[in-house]
C-alpha cells in the first residue's frame, strides 16, 4: 500500500513568488494547487504577509502538510531558515522565514537555497534519478550548483558548498558573481548578454555586422534567447559566442568533474534550452581537460523539470524536512 505525504512549498524570486501545495506518492509527486504573486524585493514583509496568507488558504483548502519547504537564492542560513539579502532580494537581510511560517501554521519548516533545492528535485524527480553522486547546475540568471554526494545533499562547513559560478576561469572577462572571467560570467543569462556585447563591440569596429548586431550598438546586449535565435539562422557572430560559452563551460565542468568524480551533471534553464547550441564546444572542452577516467563515468545531461523546477525544489525540501522529523521522532 503506497503511503502519501501531503507537504507545501514556498519558491521566492526576485520577481515572482509562488505556493504550491504537492502529495508525494511511491511513484513520484502530484501538484495539487499552485498561485503565484509578484514580490517586492526590497521589502520582505508585504511578500511575506501574502504568502502565510496563501499557505493558510492550502491548508483550509487540503488539510495541514507534513512539511513546508521553502527555496530562495542565497546567502542564507538553511540551518537556522534566515535569509541573507540575497542580489535579488536585497533588503530582505536577516529574515527569519521558516520561523514565521512555523509560527503560523504550527508544522515544521525548512529552507534551501535554491540550486541545492533544484538538486533535490532532480536527483528525485528529474534527470539525477539513480545517481548515487550528482551535481545540479542551474546555468540560469546566475550560475549555482547543488551537490548530490553519496545520495545526500552536501552543505559544507558553512552551507556554501556549490558556489561554482566564482570559480575563476579566466583572468578577464565577463562579470559574474562579483568577478571578471569567472564561471558564472562566461555560463549565465549575464554572461552570454556581455559576451554579445562584446562580440557586437568587435564586430562594429571591423565595419560590418549583422541586423541584430547593430540592434544592440547602443549597449545592455543582446537576451540569451536573441543570441540563440540568431545562431540558429547561422549568424556567424551569436555562434561565436556559443562557441566561447560552451567552451568555458566545459572547462568549468572539468573542474567539477576532476574534484568530486560525479556520475551525472544536471544543467538546467540555458543549458537545457540551448543544449544543440553549447554542447560541441563542451564536450571538446571537457576532451581536453578533465581526467579521461573521471570524464568517461560522468554524463551531462539537461535538467527534465523544466518550468516546474520551482515547485519541485520547493516541495522536495518540505519532503525532506518532513522525513527528518518523522525519523527524529522514529516513526
């Protein structure tokens, strides 16, 4: 007889926060209720009100959950459920979340932030299912990983464990996570709008361009999804940024993939959409400097969840939260 475990989720965003109430079966997990609400990133206490308001409507609406997860970008302490201003939530410094939600719905709750979250629903739900050592890359606005070791989620001494988008790459470069050529500035939705800045500024001054490359002359660059349309119709200079940013994302993976000798690497958002685009200059990359051993045992693969990942990260810390707590009582 299947057991079933009712639990909610809370995914805060800089932009958008959303609630979801799921049920956990043997054979995977059912979203029974979802609403969604804008959030207001340099005031936490109206996001807050609204969603304790909501969670109380699910729980009026479903019954009181086992658990309640919530993911949220870092910094932040998991242990103690604060969050630490993250960059897109900046004056939400110090907010002790789990504890009013606790306080309001009287079950327990728990916090992740949100790459090592998304590696818990992959690793349960999605891509990272049967693999007993797995990293999640959310590849994204920035570059988080989630680390899977031993079938366990790995936090390190401080909870800061994955932070790979400040992993140096290159002495130059791209910005991200507050440093010129690191990973996160080559691999994320920043980074490839810098990296068409640059390639546009290259191409202007050797005279001729192409239509959307004089587009962006003034400068912010071109989204992701413009360089992928464009590389797609065979523009030489998006396919040239492809080209750098898979290349430097293989040599980001090969890092990993020497350190922790993972079985799979999840990559989720831009690698997952633009995987045909990325992959070649990966994989050479990865060819060429990454242990053959460690490299021949991982595979890189695109995350399953897709838009639903927010929700899944969301109700998979509330599902471990709720498993701790039913062993800590040893039921």
């Amino acid at each position: 007889m299947s057991v079933e475990k009712l639990c909610f989720g809370v995914d805060v965003g800089g932009t958008k926060t959303a609630v979801c109430a799921g049920l956990e079966r043997a054979d995977g997990m059912e979203i029974l209720d979802r609403a969604a609400f804008a959030t207001t990133p340099h005031e936490p206490e109206p996001t807050l009100q609204k969603l304790l308001a909501l969670l109380g409507k699910l729980k009026n609406t479903h019954g009181a959950p086992a658990a309640v997860g919530v993911s949220c970008g870092g910094p932040l302490d998991a242990a103690a459920g604060r969050i630490y201003a993250p960059p897109n939530l900046p004056g939400w410094d110090g907010v002790g979340i789990t504890g009013r939600i606790t306080a309001h719905l009287g079950v327990p709750a728990a916090l992740e932030n949100d790459a090592d979250a998304g590696a818990l629903a992959e690793h349960r739900y999605g891509a990272g299912r049967g693999a007993d050592s797995m990293i999640f890359l959310t590849f994204g606005t920035g570059l988080g990983a989630g680390l899977i070791l031993n079938g366990a989620l790995y936090r390190g001494a401080s909870g800061m464990a994955g932070e790979a988008g400040h992993i140096r790459l290159a002495p130059g470069g791209p910005v991200g996570y507050y440093k010129a050529g690191s990973f996160e500035g080559f691999c994320s939705g920043g980074g490839l709008r810098q990296l068409g800045q640059m390639e546009i500024e290259r191409r202007l001054a050797q005279g001729g361009a192409a239509p959307w490359v004089r587009a962006h002359a003034g400068g912010g660059g071109p989204s992701a999804r413009e360089l992928a349309e464009a590389a797609r119709a065979g523009d030489a200079a998006a396919l040239a940024v492809f080209e750098l940013c898979g290349t430097r994302f293989g040599e980001g993976l090969s890092v990993l993939i020497d350190l922790l000798n993972p079985q799979r690497i999840v990559a989720g958002s831009i690698f997952a959409r633009c995987e045909d685009l990325l992959r070649p200059a990966m994989e050479r990359a990865i060819a060429r400097e990454a242990l053959t051993p460690s490299a021949r045992a991982c595979q890189v693969v695109p995350a399953q969840l897709g838009e639903q990942i927010g929700d899944y990260a969301a109700l998979s810390v509330a599902f471990a939260c709720a498993a701790a707590e039913s062993r800590g009582k040893g039921a």
